[in-house]
C-alpha cells in the first residue's frame, strides 16, 4: 500500500505517484512523475490536481472516475490522456485509496 511507503521509497518506484487529499490537493507527487511529468515536485505539491496541476483535465473522465472510485461506483483502473505542453501522454492510471487521500499510480 502506497500509503505505508515514505517518501524515498515513492521515489523508488517505476512508475509516477500522484496523491490527492479529500479537496483533490498534491499531498505527494514521486520522483517518478516530476521526470515523466516535468512538473516539479515542490510546484505541485499544496496545489489543486484539477486547478493548477492538470487544468484541462478538470472536466474530464477522470475527476468523474476518481469521485465514483471513492463512491465505490468504479473500478480502480482508467485510460487517460493527458494534454501536456509537450503533446498528449497516454496513460494507465490505477486508483488506491490511502488514509484521507487517493493515489494515481500514473503507468505509462
């Protein structure tokens, strides 16, 4: 479980970790996911997912798959595009539920 791991060990892992708290802030953004991402870890961490990190994203399938996935409504899995300055980035998105928190374990 993501949320047993500290922050060395987030980094560790081959693949990009976003965590979301209850109001959809970065609480926690892997090493991982600033490379692939080029998004700085300290820029998003505080900051709003939908608002300030992933803007187009707000509107998009996935804030609705992450509320249902919290609902218990949907699976834990979801395909997602990203629209990143650099062109769109397909990716595997698996959900985990942490304490007060969900993780985006973002597979490319």
């Amino acid at each position: 479980m993501l949320d047993n791991l500290d922050d060395l060990a987030l980094d560790d892992l081959p693949f990009g970790v976003v965590a979301l708290d209850e109001g959809g802030k970065v609480v926690r953004f892997n090493r991982t996911e600033q490379e692939r991402s080029g998004i700085q870890r300290w820029r998003a961490l505080g900051r709003s997912f939908f608002k300030d990190i992933a803007p187009g994203d707000k509107n998009s399938p996935l804030a609705a798959h992450i509320d249902a996935f919290l609902a218990g409504r949907a699976a834990g899995t979801i395909d997602h595009t990203f629209e990143r300055r650099t062109g769109a980035d397909t990716t595997r998105i698996e959900l985990e539920r942490g304490d007060h928190r969900v993780y985006l374990k973002i597979c490319r």
